[in-house]
C-alpha cells in the first residue's frame, strides 16, 4: 500500500461576497469566514477513497500557513485523514515558494502520491502542483477528472483542450484534481470528535537557505469593473441591426 500526502488551504468560504480592504492593499478577511479550498475538498475525498479501496495506507494532510489553520487540517481528520502537519507562517506565499516549502514536506514524509487541487479559490494560480513536481523530478497528471488505479500503475483521465487525455502513471507522482473527479462527503458528528484525538504536529517554517524570497509584489487590488446592462433581442434581424448601427463592428 502507497502513502498519500494531500495539501490543504485555508481561503475566504466561497459562499460569501469578497470584500476588498479600503487602502486597496488586498481581501479584507477580518472577522469572515473561512473554509477549506474546494478543489483540496475533493483532493481529500480522493486519497480517503483510496484508502477505502485498500490501496493507500496512510493519508496525511498539509497546511501551511497561520495557527488558524488548524481548523481546516481538523476538517480534513474528521473527513478521514489520518495524521495532520502544520507549517507555520504568518506569509502568504506565492506558488513557487510553496512549492519548495512542500518538497520538505515530501522528502520527510516519503509519500508515493501526493495530491493537491488544481487551483485554490484566493488566487487562482494553477501552478503549484506543476512547480512541486518539477523541483522533485516526479512525472504528473493536472486536472484529474476520472482515476482508475490498477496493479502497478494508475490511470488518469485529465480535459484538455480537444477533449480527454488518459495518462498512465506509476508511482510516485504528483496530481492535481479537478471539481469533476468526485463528490466529498461531510464530516459526521462521530468523526468530527475523533479528529480531535487524531496526531496534528506543527512545524515552524523552515529557512530553506532563503530560497524564499518573494518574486511577485501586489501592487493594488481593485473591484471588477460594473458590467453594461444587457439589451435582449427577439430575431436574427434585430441583431444584425444592432451589430450594425450600435454596435458598429459590421
């Protein structure tokens, strides 16, 4: 049986109304609420599964960020994760760094597949599960939507542009799922209690020879701008006109 390592994050919950703060300089996250990234959601459900099938034996979860964080590793225990691990740090770091910050982690934890969600709702990057598998030399399979795992190898489907890619990969590799490869389940009220007497370690931030060093600088985060009103039209003539002698690009 494989070990799985599954990375965690904390982000704004995505059912509420971002709210950016007043000088401009990022999300005001003051007193909102948080949750765990929906695609890491589905990343846990996805080594919890494996297990169940008998082929992983143990899953770990990774967080790296404040203590409040700790609050989403414990969602991860109570959904069935077996053991927790907390990184430090009160940075918000780009992709990159969190990538190297995750390759200790590997290379700790010895893990034969480690699982992330393609993006997280805050930034939207969808590039830390390409960097980590990179600095570790491991091959890997982003935007999993379908996974079959068979003796030696596992297959992935993945959607690409003209459609579906199937990948077959032994491990140990990285991958990164998709909204589409399964449904998570709920943490039940049993669980949720027994999470509390699962390991959870904290770790402080290691320096990584100042690797670490910031290479992206926000400069100012504004609203969308206000959408133009819609105009509806009942027939092709009508949008043709309009396309004519409104909208001038005919």
């Amino acid at each position: 049986m494989i070990k799985i390592l599954v990375a965690v994050k904390r982000v704004l919950d995505f059912n509420l109304r971002v709210r950016l703060k007043p000088d401009g300089s990022g999300v005001d996250l003051a007193n909102a609420k948080m949750s765990m990234n929906p695609f890491d959601e589905i990343a846990v459900e996805e080594a919890i599964r494996l297990k169940e099938k008998g082929v992983a034996g143990e899953c770990v979860a990774v967080s790296i960020g404040p203590l409040a964080n700790q609050e989403t590793l414990r969602t991860a225990l109570a959904l069935g994760m077996d053991r927790g691990i907390l990184i430090t740090t009160d940075e918000e770091w780009e992709p990159l760094n969190v990538a190297k910050i995750l390759k200790k982690t590997v290379e700790k934890e010895s893990p034969q597949l480690v699982i992330l969600g393609k993006q997280s709702i805050d930034g939207d990057h969808n590039q830390t599960g390409q960097m980590l598998a990179e600095i570790l030399n491991w091959p890997q399979a982003t935007c999993v939507s379908e996974l079959k795992w068979q003796e030696e190898e596992c297959l992935l489907t993945r959607e690409i542009d003209t459609g579906l890619e199937v990948l077959a990969v032994k491990p140990p590799f990285i991958m990164t799922v998709d909204l589409r490869l399964n449904q998570p389940r709920y943490a039940t009220l049993p669980n949720i209690m027994r999470a509390k007497q699962k390991p959870l370690s904290i770790e402080p931030l290691l320096n990584l020879n100042n690797s670490l060093t910031p290479r992206i600088k926000r400069l100012k985060v504004e609203p969308p701008p206000p959408r133009n009103s819609v105009k509806m039209l009942k027939t092709v003539e009508e949008l043709v006109r309009h396309l004519k002698q409104e909208a001038k690009v005919i």
